[in-house]
C-alpha cells in the first residue's frame, strides 16, 4: 500500500456493509477514485461529519498498487459549502447544480489525463457556487467548463453570424459537438439552439470560473435551454459509453474463446 495525503472532494457516498462508506473522491493526482471509509458510520466515527458532498478535504489515503479501492484513513475538512447544510434561500437551486457537476464528475475516468485540471475547475466550482449572485449563470458556465475539459463540449467553430439569420434555428450535434447552420438539414442528434441561445452559449464557452473576468449573465429562457443542452451532452456520452461496453461484451464474453 501506498500512503499519500491529498485535497480530494468529496462527490459520492453510499453506505458499504455494516460501518462503512464507500466514497467517490475526486483529487487531482488521481482524478475520481474510489475508497472505503472503514467504520465511518460508527457514532464515534470523526469521519461521518466530514464525508458529505461537495465537501473539499485533506485526505490521508492508502493507495493499492494493483489499483482498485484505496482506504481512507482520516481527514481534515478545508472547506464545506454553507448551501450544503443551509435551508437558506437559494439553497436548493445550488445543491441542484452542485449535484449535476458530481454526477458528471463521478462518472470521469480514473487516472485521466485531465485530472488536475478537473480538480481545480471542480474546486473552484463548488466553492464559487456559494458566492454566486446569479447561481444559474455560473452553475452553466462551470458546467460547460467540466465538459470541455472531458471532451463533451460543443465545438463552436466560426459560422455565420446569428444576426445575420433572425429567426431561424441553429443546431448542435450532440455526439460529435459540432455546430450545424439554420441551412443544415437536422440530424437525430442535433439539439435546437435560437440565435439568441447560441449567442448565450457562446459567451459562456467563452469564460472560465476560475477565471478573474466576470462571469456573463444568462437570460431565465437561454439558461434553461443550456440546462437542457448540458444534461444531454452528458446523456449522450453515458450513452455512447454503453454501447461501446455492450459491444465489447459481446465481442469478448459472447465468443468461444472469451473467458
């Protein structure tokens, strides 16, 4: 086993047997792992108050060459979001967004090669939501900032200006992310985009949380529509992640020679 003390924020926790945890961290060594919080649910245990979602910690963590569950031997708390634990106004819409960024985060490769950067957009996602006086806006622009760097993001290449085509639809295609013209014929995966969305989705690809610009507002109508587009790119990719496991499953497990 080997011992490492790193930030890891907390994304998942599900009870394992008896006394246990099992928690999906996500650090910027290792991207998301998985570890074992032995005995976290004793009453005794000084582990249960810390281990809660969207929790930023210094975790103290045995980490097994062969790969698979490390062990989480103890933690200090760095830093909690006050919408966490609040009923404060507000507090719901900022766990709702908090809780999508931890579902796309939670389902991130192990040891991804864009692991540092994802904890560091992560980070400052989680503890800027909480600041936020237009949480919807941020929550879209740290949300497509954590696509982007997992490769789900829209590409948005240089077309046409939507001015110059009031009133007439613009398409994303949702597998390869690519941005289709209001003369383009649409596809079973495009999504539709009014040239004032588009413009919205541009600014907000345009900026970064954890950048010093200010962050661009979105209006109530395009910042559902985007919403909407975010949890479909994602859907989409969970989807073709399924299909290429179904596939090797059949091409592996279903053949004669497979084990």
């Amino acid at each position: 086993m080997v011992l490492e003390t790193t930030q890891a924020l907390v994304l998942e926790i599900r009870e394992y047997r008896e006394t246990s945890l099992l928690i999906t961290l996500l650090t910027p060594e290792h991207g998301r792992l998985g570890a074992v919080a032995r005995g976290a649910r004793r009453p005794k245990s000084s582990l249960a108050c810390l281990l809660q979602p969207f929790n930023l910690l210094q975790a103290r963590l045995s980490l097994s060459s062969a790969g698979g569950l490390a062990n989480l031997n103890g933690a200090d708390l760095l830093c909690q979001p006050a919408y966490s634990r609040a009923a404060a106004q507000g507090a719901l819409a900022r766990i709702a967004y908090a809780a999508l960024a931890a579902e796309v985060l939670a389902q991130s490769q192990e040891n991804d090669p864009h692991s540092e950067e994802l904890f560091w957009i992560a980070k400052a996602f989680f503890a800027g939501l909480e600041a936020a006086e237009h949480p919807g806006s941020f929550a879209l622009t740290g949300l497509f900032e954590i696509l982007a760097a997992l490769g789900y993001a829209p590409h948005l290449g240089p077309v046409v200006s939507p001015s110059s085509s009031p009133g007439k639809k613009w398409y994303v295609d949702t597998v390869g992310g690519t941005l289709r013209g209001p003369d383009v014929p649409a596809g079973p995966n495009d999504f539709p985009l009014s040239g004032a969305d588009l413009e919205a989705l541009r600014r907000v690809c345009a900026s970064t949380v954890t950048g010093p610009e200010p962050l661009p507002l979105v209006s109530k109508r395009s910042g559902r529509t985007l919403m909407r587009l975010v949890i479909r790119l994602f859907e989409v990719q969970l989807e073709c992640s399924l299909r290429g496991a179904r596939f090797l499953e059949e091409m592996v497990l279903g053949s004669p020679s497979g084990p």
